[in-house]
C-alpha cells in the first residue's frame, strides 16, 4: 500500500468535521472544569474575605487590591472580583449547546446576565487600570488594556449580530468574548504552564516588569489565536485543516488540565485550606 493510499484510507475512517467538532467540545470540558475551579477559589478568597470584612487578606494576594483612603478605586477592586465568580459561572453555560437548544429562554436571559456583567467588570477593570499608579511594565499595561477593550468590542459586536438574527455570527463574537473574558483565569493557567514546564520555578520577577510576566500576562492572547485558527477551519472544506485544527485542539485541552491542576496547586488549594 502506497503512503498516499494510507493517508486517503485513515482520512475514510476519520470524518473531519465530526473530529472537528469533538475536539472543540472536549476542550471545552477541559475548560469549564478548570473555571469551575477558579470560581470555587474566587467564592472561598473574595466571599469569604467579604463576609469577615478581612480585606487585609486580599492585600497579601492582590498587588495594591485595598488602598486607604481610595474609596471609588477599592469599591471599583471589590465589585471586580465578586462579579468575577458570577461571570464565570454563567459564562459556559451559553456555549453548552443541550442548554442553548433546550431552554432558550434561559440562553437569552443568561446572554444578557454576561454580556452586562462583562461590560461592567472590564470597564472597571480600565477605569481601575488608569486611575492608580500602574504595577508592572508599560507592555504589561498594553496587554491589560487590550484584554479589556476587546471585552467590550467583542460584546458589543456579538449582541449586533444576534439582534439582527445573524446567529452564526453571534456565536463566533461570543466565543471571542468567552476568551478574552476569561483573560485572569488563562493568567493563572499561565502561571500553572510554566510553573509544570519548569519543574517547579515562579516565572518573571516580582515587580512584574519581566519577559516572562508579560508571556504569561499573553496566555488569553494565544488562546484567542489558536480559537481563529478553529474558527477558519471550519469554514474551509480542506479536512487537512479540519483534522490538523482538531489536533491542536485535543493538545490545547491537555494543556488546559495539566495549568489548571498546578494552578490549584499554586492559587486555588491553598485558598480552600487557610
């Protein structure tokens, strides 16, 4: 059998679009189970601390999170991180199609719930961003600011495109936003990569001015590329493209488990046990 015939043969037995589609969904599971933990950790920290008014304990995990006597920059802190575990509890629940295709109603209202809270949270996080000194290097401050303005565009153009019934359109802006969203937790799954690929070593240095901060500050940024590069093949008949995207996606999904399994090492276990 010639190399050209195999090929052809194991393309026969795999349907790209079928192995398109699961490896998309299986990174998603990868994904929600890991924001699953980041909203157990957010709920455990920031409630918690919220509830015994211990906003010292934030200061120990969050650089300049309370300051005295800045009353709008620490409501603007607070309000940001307890809308944090409501955003990311109501976020994957839109791109589950059973829930999309069954309770619709539910889809919208849900829709709606996070686009608002989205708006809300990375304007504040700008307003937050630029009313304080910056922590960090000024590439870093590009990056944040970028994260949160595309927030804001990728909602604005996903919630056009699903008044004018555009819906195709609607779920690929949604799926950008889900990513650029969810910008602090692919932080921490940064921190968790690198932490695994180093066996073991804190990336970057502690005032946040290094290569490595801003490598890891970019995690959101990879993801939203690997997401277009998802995107196009599956608008292209090619099932080269299709099988080749569907790969990197399985890849991408092992990559998520194992950043998120050291993160919860690093952030999230911890913050359960104290």
């Amino acid at each position: 059998m010639t190399d050209s015939a195999a090929i052809g043969r194991t393309r026969a037995l795999i349907d790209p679009r079928k192995a398109l589609s699961f490896s998309g969904a299986v990174w998603f599971t990868a994904a929600a189970i890991g924001q699953l933990a980041f909203m157990l950790d957010i709920a455990a920290f920031y409630y918690v601390s919220t509830f015994q008014g211990n906003f010292d304990r934030m200061d120990g995990r969050v650089i300049r999170g309370f300051i005295s006597g800045d009353v709008p920059g620490n409501a603007l802190f607070l309000s940001h991180v307890l809308l944090a575990f409501w955003i990311t509890a109501s976020g994957p629940l839109q791109f589950i199609p059973q829930i999309r295709n069954r309770f619709r109603a539910f889809h919208r209202w849900n829709g709606r719930f996070y686009l608002t809270v989205a708006l809300l949270t990375s304007s504040g996080a700008l307003i937050l961003t630029y009313l304080r000194p910056h922590f960090g290097s000024f590439a870093l401050l590009v990056v944040n600011t970028a994260d949160g303005m595309l927030i804001i565009a990728f909602g604005c153009l996903a919630l056009r495109a699903a008044l004018q019934r555009r819906f195709d359109d609607h779920r690929r802006w949604a799926l950008r936003m889900f990513i650029v969203v969810s910008g602090v937790w692919f932080f921490r799954l940064g921190y968790g990569f690198y932490f695994f690929i180093t066996a073991g070593k804190m990336p970057g240095t502690h005032n946040l001015t290094g290569p490595a901060d801003i490598a890891v500050a970019s995690t959101w940024a990879v993801a939203l590329l690997g997401l277009e590069f998802y995107l196009y093949a599956q608008r292209r008949r090619s099932g080269a493209l299709k099988l080749t995207a569907a790969a990197m996606a399985i890849a991408a999904a092992g990559a998520v488990l194992v950043s998120s399994y050291f993160a919860a090492q690093m952030f999230w276990l911890p913050t359960l046990a104290s």
